[in-house]
C-alpha cells in the first residue's frame, strides 16, 4: 500500500474499529476516502457518514460518498434474508 497519486485501495471496516481504520489509511497515505456504501449509515461507533466525515478532515483526508455505486436496495435484501 504505497498511496501514490495512480492507486485505487480498499478497505473495510467490519470487525475493525475507528481508530484503526483511521490509522491505516494514513499510514497508506491515503488523501480521499470515496464511500460507496448505498447508506452510508454504522451502528459502530465513528463510521457514520457525518462523524467518518470529520474524523477523515482532521486527519486531512477528504471524504466523498457516491451513493450511485452501493448496493441497491433489492441486493440488500437479498443479503438481510440469506439469499446470495
């Protein structure tokens, strides 16, 4: 993980917790978080779009969330019920 300008990266967050998504990013270098997450709404703690927003900005990495590129609704479902 290098963070240089031509790098896509991913990561998740379940399992993790804030601090240490956060301190993974940096230590990639990493200047924009594109969350593509349909709602981009956590029950865990710091991972809501306004809060991961902030952390992100006093860190200096700037947030953009692309709700095109979530799950849709019907694949959430499907997810909910088992079906995939």
């Amino acid at each position: 993980m290098g963070g240089q300008a031509n790098e896509v990266l991913t990561i998740g967050y379940e399992g993790g917790t804030i601090v240490a998504v956060l301190r993974s990013l940096q230590e990639a270098h990493v200047g924009l978080l594109i969350d593509v997450r349909a709602l981009p709404q956590s029950r865990k703690p710091g991972f809501s779009k306004r809060q991961l927003a902030a952390a992100l900005r006093e860190r200096g990495i700037r947030y953009v969330h692309l709700q095109a590129l979530g799950t849709p609704k019907p694949g959430r479902d499907a997810v909910r019920a088992g079906n995939v």
